[in-house]
C-alpha cells in the first residue's frame, strides 16, 4: 500500500532484502507478493532473508491455497554474516551483521567505479564511436601506425564520485561495524529512544539518537539520517536536536520523502 501510495514501481524490483524477522520488518511481504503476482508479474524476484523467511513464506502460500506467477529465488542470510550478496554493473549490495537478539543485517549499497566523462568543449569532432567508448574507459588514442594521437586526460574529465549508502535498522549500539560503514555518504542508522533511555534501548537491542551520532562521528560518514522512531514521541524535533548535538549533518527519515545522496 505504501509502495503504491508514494508512486514507486512495484514491477520494477527485482530484489527485496529483509533485515530480520520482526514484525514491523516483514509483516507486509506477503501482501506485496500476492499484489506482484496479481499484476501478472512473471520475471523472477531474489529474496534476502534471515533463513526462517522461507518457511513463513511457503506456509502463507500453501495456507491461503496461493500460487505465485512468478519464481521466488530465496537467498538465506547466515546469523552473523559480512559479504557481497549482491553484485549489477552499477553497484554491489553487501551486508553489516546487526546486534539485535534475533538474526539481523544492514545493508551497503556501493556504486562501482564510474567511467571517465567527454570533456564535450575539447573533444575534436572526428572521434569515432569506439573512441569515445575507449576514452571513457581511461584509454589513450592511437593512429594507425601506434603513434599517441590524444592522451585520455586532454580529452576527458575524471569520473562522477561513486556514492555509499548503508542501511543500518534494528540495532544495538555496535562500534564493531565501524569498519564497514567508514566514510560511506550517507548512513542510515536507527534511533529507537532518545538518550534518557539508553537502558532500555540496550535491553531491547535498539540504540539512541546520540549513540547513532556517536557512532556516524567515529565511522567518519558525510550524513547521517535517523529513524525507525517509538511510537511514544509524538514530536520528533527532539530526537533531531539530541543527534545533531553530537552529529550536525543530521536528518530525520520521514516516511514518503526522498533523500538525495549529490553525485559530485
Ligand atoms: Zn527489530
Ligand atoms: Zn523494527
């Protein structure tokens, strides 16, 4: 419901990854299938999921007499896991092992090495196809007989920055993923509780908003946007304002709102 109520195109995911089997993480996957295969998908979907996913999965199907369009290619995520899970021309998707008292992973999308751009003001018009493709690639051009014609770097500028992205919900206050998440452009990490419960978040596996900016600070990371909020704040400004006291480049995730990660 919320995939369509914000206009994203349910036709287009080829992959889902499930952090952990929590409610409020995978009650909704169901519903989301059944609607793919109701819209007449055929093309295969890749679940990520902590192992117990699958029988949830096929149990619901075989309860309510369901048989999907499409294949499901399962993919169970080993408690404790880090590792390439995912890998396109544009990006790889690993995961960070999450402290949640239950089998838990974030998520660290990373785009690949961009290809070098056309300096469009210098680039002589005679260049072919095939030397554009080999300039982009970082390759000087030859003649013919193998003498130089242009060096790569008079006709190219470098390439757009590669961008980070790490998903980090539900969790524990864990510096062990520091490693993992160093530097990225932007981190997602949950903020459960404001600091005057960090008792509580510990016994229930979450963290704080000024435990999450602690963290953002060691790890070293451009942005920070914090989240998966408990329903007791009714007003979220003061989760905002404990996290930039530690962290400034702070947001808050608002659910609908889309956050650009800039590519210069
Ligand atoms: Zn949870
Ligand atoms: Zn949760």
């Amino acid at each position: 419901m919320q995939l369509q109520r914000y206009k994203a195109k349910v036709s287009k995911i080829r992959y889902i990854l499930i952090s952990h089997l929590h409610g409020d993480h995978f009650f909704g996957l169901i519903g989301l299938l059944n609607t793919m295969s109701l819209n007449g998908r055929e093309q295969e979907l890749h679940l990520f999921a902590p192992p117990d996913l699958s029988d949830v999965i096929t149990t619901q199907l075989r309860c309510s007499r369901t048989v999907l369009n499409f294949p499901i290619r399962f993919h169970p995520l080993e408690s404790g896991w880090h590792g390439v899970i995912i890998e396109t021309n544009l990006l790889t998707v690993a995961t960070i092992p999450m402290e949640h008292g239950v089998p838990c992973f974030g998520f660290l999308f990373r785009e690949k090495e961009k290809l070098r751009r056309i300096n469009k003001e210098v680039m002589p018009s005679t260049l072919t196809v095939a030397d554009i493709l080999a300039l982009k690639e970082g390759k000087d051009l030859y003649y013919p007989d193998g003498s130089l014609q242009y060096k790569n770097e008079s006709l190219t500028l470098p390439p757009r920055k590669s961008r980070s992205y790490a998903y980090c919900s539900d969790t524990r206050y864990n510096e062990n993923i520091i490693p993992y998440i160093q530097g990225v452009d932007l981190l997602y990490h949950e903020t459960t509780f404001m600091k005057d419960q960090e008792e509580r978040a510990w016994a229930r596996y979450h963290s704080t908003t000024t435990q999450a900016a602690t963290l953002a600070q060691k790890a070293g990371v451009q942005k920070l946007l914090i989240g998966h909020y408990s329903s007791r704040y009714k007003e979220l400004e003061p989760l905002l304002q404990e996290a930039q006291a530690v962290f400034s480049p702070t947001q808050l995730a608002i659910e609908g709102q889309t956050y650009i990660i800039e590519e210069l």
